[in-house]
C-alpha cells in the first residue's frame, strides 16, 4: 500500500503541529503508513508544489481558504472538524483525512 500524504494548514503553523504528532500516534497504532505535516497558510503553496500531498487539511481558523484550495488543486480540500481541533483528536482527524482522500478515488472513478 502506497504511503499517503496528508498537510494540515493552520494560520502559524504551530497549533496543527501537535495534532500532527497525534495523527501520527494514531496512525501508527492502526498500523496505518502515512506521512503527515502541518504548514502556515502562507506557506501552503510552496509545501504543496513540494510536497504532492493526497489530501489537504485546513484548521478551522482558516476554513475561508476552502474555496479557493478546492479551484486551485485536484486533491480533496477539507476543513477539519473544530471540535476534533479543539481537543487535538488525532484518531478523528486522520479518519477523516483518509475517508477524503477514498471518497475522492471513488468519485473519480465513477
């Protein structure tokens, strides 16, 4: 199984930084093999040109990006649910950012 990227994009940086520790936690407690970090919004273009990601990430403080990461890429773009964020659920966040990233290979392959 391919491993999957994930980028999780907040305002600084620093907040989804350990959401990402606990993603990976939680991935590596489900055997899960994914490559997961977080970037300011600011920077987010430079990481994904960079990065490739499968999916994209946004912490709610920066939901308004929604619209346009979704026109820019053909990822799946997704704001992360805010009660997820607040208590910094690791095991949510990464279901969540595996389903986008499924949902997206079934919807283009129909």
């Amino acid at each position: 199984m391919t491993e999957k990227k994930i980028m999780l994009v907040c305002a600084a940086g620093m907040s989804t930084s350990m959401l990402v520790a606990r993603m990976q936690k939680a991935a590596e407690k489900d055997g899960i093999t994914v490559n997961i970090f977080a970037t300011s919004a600011s920077d987010a273009d430079n990481k994904l040109a960079a990065e490739k990601p499968d999916v994209l990430m946004l912490g709610p403080q920066v939901r308004y990006l929604e619209g346009q990461f979704k026109k820019d890429l053909d990822i799946p773009v997704s704001v992360i649910n805010m009660q997820d964020y607040g208590l910094m659920n690791g095991e949510k966040v990464l279901k969540a950012s595996l389903k986008a990233i499924d949902d997206s290979k079934g919807a283009a392959h129909e």
